[in-house]
C-alpha cells in the first residue's frame, strides 16, 4: 500500500532542535535529500550523517564540493546545489524564512513552491512564514517547536567585559578582524568565522573555540544560520548590514535569528550589544526575548520555467512578474546581469543561437561571483569559459592548470590568502560541473588539494593573528585543574607547558612584557602555580650557597650572582643593618623566611669581617669612662671620626684612656681619628653603604676608585661622604685621610709663620703637581703666595755644559772630565730636588722618610697608587728632550744655520713657586679655640721648634735634627721663632712625667 504524500512546516524560535528532527525524519526514509542555506552547516550535517550511516550512502553536494557515492541514498546540500527531478522520499528545506531574503531569496521560494518528497516534505523555519506557507501549499500541516532555553537582553557591554564563551557579531571583514585584534590584547584571543571561509577553514576556528583554547568568538550573522555552538552569550557590534546594494538596519528577526545561538540544549543564553553599537529598542529587545517577530508578507520569486530558445527569450523569461500577490519579483541577481553584459558581446550573443548554447550560456552564468572583484572582471572571466565550452566542450587542461598554479601558493597574509582562496573556489565550481573538464575526478582533487592548503594556511595565520596560542595553553589547563609544567633554563627563562611565560629573577617572577589585560593575569596565575616547586628547590639552594656567591651593591642591593634577592635597610644599630628579600608572595613564607635568614647570615658575616677591629672596639668591656665613650663615637662613625668634632673629647683623654684605644688599631691625627685597616677598599665599600643606610638617604654615594691618593671633590655627595669613603675634601681635590697625615708630619717641620716651600716629598706623596698641591694647601686652611725666579741649575747639568765648551772628544767619557773647582768661599750649586722643577714638569714619587703623625705613626703607603703621579725625569734628560735653539743672524737680529745664540745675551730660564704661610682667614678649616696645639684639627701646625701632640720638640723629618727648610741658592731663606724651652706638652707622658718631678721639687 503506497504511502501518502504528507507535507509539514515545523516552524519554531531558534535552539528548537528543528534541524535534528529533520535529519531524524529522513534517516527513516530509504531515500532523502535536505538542502541548507550555508555550505558550512552543509558539511556539518552530511559530517553528522556519515557517523550515523557511513560515507558510502551519503552524498554532499555544494557549488564547490560535490561527493557523490554509487550508492548514494540521502543528499546534503545547499539549496542552489539541490538535484532536481532526484524522486527521493523525504525533501526537507531549513531556513525556509529566506524566501524573503532580497540576495537568494528567489531560490527558496522556489524550492518551497516545487520541491516534494514522494513520501514527506519537511519546510523549517521561524513563525514568520506560517502565513505565506498556508497560503502557498496545499494540504500543509504546521508543527510548533517551543525552545528549550530562555534567552534574555542583557543590554551594553564593553567587549572588554564580556563573559566568557561568548560571540561578538560582526557585518564586516574589517569590524571582525578589529573586533579579534581587540580580543587578543584583553582576553587572550578569539576563534574567526565568516561565511567567505571554506569549510576546512572554519572547522578548524570552530574547534579552537569548541575545544577551549580560546573563550571567544568573532563571527559574521552567518552563525545564524543553524550552526551549533557551544555560545552562553551574543553581543552586536553593530546593528546594520551592507546587503550587497546598500547598507540597511536589521530587522528584529534577522537580529532573533543571531541572538537565538547563545544557549543551547537546556542552558538559557543570553545577548546584548557591544562596541559602537547603540543599545536595542526595548520592544525589539522584548520582541527577541519572546520570539514575536512581524509575519512576512511577501516572498522573493523568480520564474523558474525558463525559455532556452534565444538569448532574448531566455532574459525575458528570467524577467517575467510573479501572478500570486503573496510573491515579489526578485531584483536582478549577478547571474542575471552576467548574462545581460554577455549578450553584448557579438562574439557570445552569434555562439550562443541554439537551445543548446543559450542553455550552456545560462549554467555559464551561475558560476558565482566568490572573487567579488568586479562585474566587469567576472563577466570577462565567464564569457572566457563560455569560449572554451562552447568550442571544444571543455575548458583546457593548459590553461586551466595555469589558473590553479598562480593561485597554488601558501605565503601572504590573511587578506591575501583569502582572496587566492576566493579564487580557487571558482575552479572548484568548474570542476565539479559534468563534463566541462577532461578528467572530473583529476581537477576534482586538484582544485580540492589547493583549497586545503589555502584553508590550512589561512588558518595558521588568523590562528596566529588572533589567537595567542600560549594563553590559550595555559588557559584550557587551569579549567582542567591539571598540573602544570614548569621549567626553568640556566638563564632564567621559564617555559610552562612548552610555551615562554617569562623569567625567574631570584626569587620573583618577571612575566613576559608583551602579555597585557586578560593574557597577563592568566601567565602570571599559571605560571606562578608551575612555579611553586622550583621556589622551594631554589630556596633550598640558596640557603646552602657560599658566602662568595652573594654580593652587596654599592646602593644596597643583595645579589646572588646576577639576580637580586634582596636589599639592606636600615636597622636599630649602625652595624647591625636589617635585610629585606625580594620574594614572590606567591612562593610562600618557608620560602621567604628562607631566604631572608640566609641574607641576614650573610651581611651579619660580613660587618664581622671587615669591620672586625671596631667590632671588637665596641665590645671591649674593659674600657670605662671617657674611653667607652669614645669608643662609641668611632663606632658611630664606622671607625673614621674629623677630628674637629670631638676635638675637647680628645683633649679630655689620658695617656692610659689613649693606650687603651690605640691597642684596637686607633689612629689619632691631626685631622682625623681613624682606624688604618678600616681604609682599605672592602671596608670603604661597605662602611659607605652602612652610612648611608644609617643616614637615611635615597642614593648612597660611590667609593672612589682604589689607590688613588687624591680624587676630584665631589660638591654634590651628602655631608660626610667624602669621610666615610676615607677622604678629606681639600680645594678641588680629597686627599686619602692617612696620606693628609703623613703630610702634616711633614708640614710639622717648617716654618708656617714664615713661610716655606713645597718639598719634593710633599708632592711625592700627593701625587700632585705643584699648581695642585697649592690648591690643597688652602683647602687645608694656608695661604699660597706664587712666584717666580730664575731657575738654579743642577750640579750635574751644569757639568754637562762645561763638558760641552771643552774641546774633548765625543767618545771620552764626561766623568774623566776635570771639573772646575769652586771658588773659595763658594758652594757648589746644591742638588735640586722635586720641588724646584717647573710647574709644568712632573714629580717623581719618592719614598717618603718614616715620620711620627700627630699622635700616632700611620703605616707607610707608596705614593705610586696615585694615578697623577708622574715619573723622575733628570736633568739630563731633559736637556738632550729639549728642542734646539736655532742660532741668530747677527746682522738681522736672527738665528743662522749652524749658529748658537750668544748666552751672555739670553735671559735667565724662569720657574713658577709656591710659598705656603698659615693663615686664619685662608679657606678651609679654621683654627679652632682653646687646646693645645697639637689637639687643633685644622688649626696652625707646629713650625720648627713647636711641640707637636707628642711633644717632638720641633724635631722634622727624620735626619733632620731640629733644622731649618732647606735653602736653596738665590732663594729667599726664612728664620723660625725659636722654640720656648720650659713649654711642656701635656700629652707626653715623659714631659708629663718632668711636669711631676718640677712640682715636687
């Protein structure tokens, strides 16, 4: 008994299920074919199908695809692509609701008026069509879909706020791809679909987005078209639509249509807007909400009963106005206008005069325009193809393979590799025509393969664009809550699951500076969690490293190698700084406790080190009185104390006070008390970044560089610093605090009232030239008178020039030279020293006798460490470095060849000196009140015949027993003030002793 001929419309709001209904009804069937809108859910439902009942009875058939088994019994296609006259026993159309669509609407409404299935015939769609559906077909019966989840508005929203899994809905290439850049900064990335992508393409967006590497996606209103997707909400970036002729507003429908993708099965959804969309009317938001949209009242019809006869015949037939009031004539499609451009061509319109060829011009004319260049270009294209066709039957294999070729290629960018994508999908539709090809199944699969790289390729790059691969990694591995991956290389960089996250410094995690918004806190969330074994094993590590792996910096920083772990602050005592480590707080506090008590070990050990003397200095509980008090004021002052601060202190002490601090290596000078093993290089480091700690500053001040005797006076350092880094400021050098007191032991020995000059070892031990020296001898409080004389030749050069008028030859040697004798009552020209040369000359270090300080002898430095020293140059030397002096004419006035100058005539060579007076209101330090002499830090020192500090009795340099400057011949000679003989120093524990015996007696 035959079954009889049954047609529903299964009409409903969208997340119905109407879709699977429909692929449920025909699987029931023995035969079936359902035509959809979008070659991509073409491909999603044939995919379904083909789990359900294999590939060897299913069929898929698009404009660009066509698999066609031998035993095919159930057709996907699109609805263009729909065989006709196939008598399947189940015909299904979805999305019927295009019948109004202004584009392809003509095709539906074709469908919905002349394709039956011998058994049933299924038209899906929304409730807007039930009307022209009941007016147009026969004996239809209406079946109701309620949907199975609420949807509801949630009104604007900024895309940066959007909720996860969510569609941002685009009308344009352009707002889609802006929409995904944006995406990419804030939330990591997003999956790309649009209808213009090939079903290769799309699948793989679609399973970025399915599978969780990504939690957003940017899509065209082709996702309103029955494509599932696991959506919880869809936000509108804009509310209008180019429609091929112009841009138009989106009817409530179009926009229900969209919206109805967010929630799916039981899960409610919702939608809302986004960007520069304006918020929806509230009666179209309610109208969404509801489902209740206007019902349609016209469809789009084109005559289907085409003419074939003539080119006229066949556009007059295409133009034929529908009879029905409920259907519209179309407006002219691209086919339409193809086939009015092509008639103008003699060439086409004489090829093209039999039924045959006007049939073969009209299948010509539906190739779609996927290249979307031009009409011009693509009705040039078409009547190119319409040439072959009609010629040969078939397009040349030559010139076909060299269209594919230039397209064959996989470099560009996203734009580019869409266009070349766009382009192959022409050579698609050719090839899967019967007969216009000499082999289908060979440029079937050639078409195909290149449209498979193309998509993969473009893939990669929207993937690559768009996507931030490693977010998107770390993000599906937190939702799983699995364990993640952590490894950290010798240089610090870290890699979770295989993906670059950032560096390891120490002990703090710096995240990689390209992460920003949503990526940043995912990085730093997975990371830190992959993170927290390596901070115990690193800690551990740590902890057990030697003293000579860990460092200080000059500002306070701690170091482990290269990586800072930490900084000094200050703490209750001035060598008993505090540290603080520089530790994630996410690494937790046995980490951090860790760490902080290894740095305190270490900067603990290293006061104990380099500060050991004055440690000890400060735990002698031996001292009492004005000693323990003292003994704190060094260690105050990290062992360097001016001697003008605590100069009644030092007056105060006893010799027994004084015994007891000079047993902890303290110096007392006559500027500066200080400790000698506290000025070397280690001890400075640290003692200036301990003051500076202690003095509260924000920028510590830098050790000069070791060895240098003198260096550059810093104006702008912190009051003190030059103190602290073991210098006293002296005009616009500091000179090293124990060369300034090997200096005044020597100043000690001259007459600073009368005046004197600077000696050879005075400079010798500065380093200086004597411009320089003058310059730190008022800084230090003296005047400097400068002058010049004639320069007093040295023994020795006046010799050479003696030996020079002697007519003795060249290879005798000067010293069998008979030299003058002096005349009676005469010296010899005495030997000049240092001080005597030039200003311009340099000063030859000399080892400088050992001479008692003010108080104290300080140990012997060479004045080599200076790098302003400069070497010994004789006398001799110098005069054979000399240039020659030309002789002169003696008729002009001028020097001749060969000719020396009269000597009786030239002037007497000059040199530049320095006499240094003391004076109160010279610059520098003046001379304090009260005290005795010795005890005046700054004050006039002692002159020849003065008790110093230790009471030396006027007594100089070593070896020179009490007597005065030296005198050089012409020079101008000074006379000291004789010495007082019944003055005793008090601090001279002999002379202390005498003062006792002469109170007794």
């Amino acid at each position: 008994m035959a079954m009889e001929q049954r047609t529903v419309a299964v009409l409903g709001p969208t997340n119905t299920g109407k879709t699977h209904y429909a692929i449920e009804r025909m699987l029931g069937y023995r035969s079936g074919i359902i035509g959809l809108p979008l070659r991509l859910l073409a491909r999603e439902v044939y995919d379904k199908i083909v789990a359900i009942r294999g590939p060897g009875v299913v069929a898929l058939v698009t404009g660009e695809e066509r698999i066609v088994p031998p035993r095919a019994q159930y057709w996907v296609c699109t609805v263009e692509a729909m065989p006709e006259g196939m008598g399947t026993d189940f015909v299904a159309i979805d999305e019927i609701q295009l019948c109004a669509d202004p584009e392809r609407g003509h095709v539906f409404t074709d469908r919905l008026l002349r394709m039956r299935g011998t058994h049933e015939t299924l038209f899906l769609g929304a409730d807007t069509m039930r009307g022209p559906i009941a007016a147009l077909v026969r004996g239809v019966e209406f079946m109701r879909r309620e949907r199975m989840s609420q949807l509801s508005y949630t009104g604007s929203k900024k895309i940066s706020r959007l909720q996860s899994r969510s569609a941002v809905v685009g009308f344009s290439i352009e707002n889609v791809y802006a929409i995904a850049e944006l995406l990419r900064r804030q939330k990591g990335g997003a999956a790309v679909v649009m209808g213009a992508l090939s079903p290769r393409t799309r699948n793989a967006q679609v399973d970025l987005y399915q599978n969780g590497d990504v939690d957003f996606l940017v899509a065209t209103d082709a996702i309103g078209m029955g494509l599932n997707l696991d959506v919880n909400h869809v936000a509108f970036s804009g509310l209008s639509k180019f429609d091929g002729r112009r841009m138009r507003p989106l009817a409530p429908n179009e926009l229900g249509q969209i919206a109805g993708r967010a929630g799916r099965g039981m899960r409610d959804g919702t939608f809302g807007v986004t960007g520069e969309a304006p918020p929806l009317d509230e009666g179209v938001a309610e109208a969404i909400c509801n489902h209740q949209f206007t019902p349609l009242k016209k469809l789009q019809w084109r005559n289907a009963a085409l003419e074939f006869g003539t080119i006229d015949r066949l556009i007059a037939a295409l133009e034929k106005p529908p009879e029905d009031p409920m259907l519209l004539k179309a407006r002219e499609a691209d086919d339409l206008r193809v086939l009015r451009t092509l008639a103008q061509d003699d060439t086409v319109f004489a090829r093209a005069s039999s039924p045959q060829s006007v049939r073969l011009l009209w299948d010509v004319c539906r190739i779609p325009d996927f290249r979307g260049i031009s009409h011009a270009e693509h009705a040039g294209l078409l009547g190119v193809i319409f040439g072959y066709l009609h010629e040969s039957g078939q397009v040349p294999d030559d010139w076909l393979a060299r269209q594919v070729r230039r397209i064959d290629r996989t470099d560009g960018d996203i734009d580019t590799l869409s266009k070349r994508l766009a382009y192959i999908r022409t050579w698609t539709y050719v090839a899967q025509r019967k007969r216009w090809v000499t082999d289908e199944s060979h440029w079937r699969g050639v078409t195909r393969a290149v449209e498979d790289r193309l998509s993969d390729a473009l893939h990669d790059r929207l993937t690559q664009r768009f996507v931030d691969r490693r977010t998107s990694v770390l993000l599906r591995r937190l939702k799983q809550k699995e364990a993640l991956l952590a490894e950290v290389n010798e240089n610090g960089e870290v890699t979770v699951e295989g993906e670059f996250v950032g560096r390891l410094e120490g002990f703090r995690f710096r995240q990689d500076k390209d992460a920003t918004g949503q990526e940043a806190k995912t990085l730093k969330a997975a990371s830190l969690q992959a993170l927290a074994p390596h901070f115990h094993l690193r800690a551990d590590r740590f902890y057990n490293a030697p003293d000579t792996e860990i460092d200080f910096t000059e500002q306070g920083g701690l170091m482990w190698g290269d990586q800072a772990v930490g900084k000094l602050v200050k703490g209750a005592d001035p060598l008993k700084p505090e540290v603080r480590a520089f530790v994630d707080d996410e690494a937790g506090p046995d980490v951090a406790q860790k760490v902080q008590r290894r740095l305190q070990h270490f900067i603990d050990r290293k006061v104990a080190t380099q500060f050991e003397p004055l440690v000890a200095l400060g735990r002698d509980e031996a001292l009492s009185g004005l000693a323990k008090g003292f003994a704190f004021q060094m260690v105050e002052s990290f062992g360097v104390l001016p001697r003008v601060r605590v100069a009644d202190d030092v007056k105060a002490l006893d010799q027994e006070a004084r015994g007891a601090l000079r047993k902890h290596g303290v110096r007392f000078g006559q500027f500066t008390i200080f400790m000698p093993l506290l000025l070397k290089p280690a001890p400075t480091r640290l003692r200036l970044v301990l003051w500076s700690l202690w003095q509260g500053l924000d920028v510590f001040p830098e050790a000069p560089p070791p060895g240098l005797v003198t260096v550059p006076s810093d104006q702008a350092a912190p009051e003190g610093a030059d103190t602290m880094s073991g210098y006293r400021k002296a005009g616009a050098r500091a000179i090293r605090i124990d060369m300034l007191e090997r200096l005044a032991d020597m100043l000690r020995a001259e007459d600073t009232r009368g005046g004197f000059e600077a000696k050879a070892d005075m400079l010798s031990i500065t380093g200086m030239t004597l411009e320089q020296f003058a310059d730190l001898m008022q800084g230090l409080g003296y005047r400097a008178e400068k002058g010049e004389r004639a320069k007093v030749k040295p023994a020795d050069a006046v010799v050479v020039e003696e030996a020079k008028d002697t007519a003795v030859s060249p290879d005798t040697p000067v010293m069998d030279v008979a030299q003058p004798e002096p005349a009676p009552g005469t010296e010899a020209a005495p030997q000049v020293e240092a001080e005597a040369e030039t200003e311009a000359e340099a000063v030859a270090p000399t080892e400088t006798p050992d001479i008692p300080e003010a108080d104290d002898a300080v140990p012997d430095v060479q004045a080599s460490d200076s790098s302003d020293a400069a070497a010994t140059v004789s006398p001799s030397e110098l005069e054979a470095n000399a240039d020659p002096i030309p002789p002169v004419d003696s008729a002009a006035g001028e020097l001749r060849p060969g000719e020396t100058p009269d000597k009786a005539d030239a002037g007497p060579e000059m040199e530049v000196f320095y006499t240094f007076t003391w004076g109160r209101g010279a610059r520098g330090d003046r001379k304090p009140r009260g005290g005795h002499r010795g005890d005046r830090d700054g004050g006039k020192p002692q002159g020849k015949g003065r008790r110093g500090d230790r009471g030396d009795k006027g007594r100089g340099p070593k070896g020179a027993k009490g007597k005065g400057p030296r005198q050089d011949k012409g020079a101008k000679t000074y006379q000291s003030r004789p010495e007082k003989k019944d003055r005793i120093d008090p601090d001279n524990p002999f002379a202390a002793a005498l003062m006792g015996l002469k109170d007794k007696g």
